[in-house]
C-alpha cells in the first residue's frame, strides 16, 4: 500500500500532538503524573487551554499518549537488541534485560506504571 503524504494541516497536528505530549513529559518530569495539571502542559507546551482539548478529551488520554510513546521506545530499543548481528544469543537476552530493567528508573515512568495498573486502564496493558 503506497503511504500518501500527510498535507500541511495533517503535519500541523502530528506536530503539535507531539509537542503537546513532549510537553506532559516534561510536566511528569517535575511534578509527577497525579501532581501535573493541564495548565502546566499547555504552558509548557506554549498553546492556549482550547488546544489542549482539540487533541485530548482528558489529562487521563495525555497520559495514555505518553505511555504509548514510553512502550514504542521500549520496543523499538529491544527490536534493535534482538536484531543485533553482533550479538550472539546470549548478549541479545542480557541486553534485552538490561533495557527492559530501565523502564520505571524515571520518577514520572514510576507514576505512569502505577496509572497504567489501576483497574480503569487495564486497556493500557
């Protein structure tokens, strides 16, 4: 299937859907997850509350973007791990415990597994 170019609007939002998650991050870095507000996202983030909600619908759906963005890095460190030609099996099982031992070493990674295991989110899992 032929990927067709995403147009300037599309590339507008992908960005600031990025920048708005980047910005949570940078919140949960400081505050934590239950401490962060959206009003400390969107400040960060330098854009209006209003825009805030155009991509979110809650703090709980910024959350889930940047457990997802948290997962797809993991996942992409491990898939680099286990196809590592210069590796032999061993390595790549002791790498891929390595880095999967460093997820939760951030304070906000800790407060994001603790949201992620509430029975309310199970669909993180």
């Amino acid at each position: 299937m032929t990927r067709i170019a995403p147009t300037n609007r599309q590339a507008r939002r992908e960005i600031r859907h990025r920048e708005l998650v980047e910005a949570a991050v940078a919140v949960f870095l400081e505050k934590g997850v239950a401490a962060a507000s959206v009003d400390e996202i969107v400040r960060t983030a330098g854009v209006a509350k209003g825009t805030f909600y155009l991509y979110f619908e809650t703090k709980d759906e910024v959350v889930n973007a940047v457990a997802e963005r948290m997962v797809e890095a993991v996942v992409t460190r491990v898939e680099a791990l286990a196809t590592a030609p210069d590796r032999s099996p061993i390595e790549r099982l002791l790498a891929f415990g390595s880095e999967v031992g460093d997820v939760g070493r951030e304070p906000y990674e800790l407060d994001l597994i603790e949201v992620f295991h509430r029975p309310e989110n199970r669909a993180v899992h």
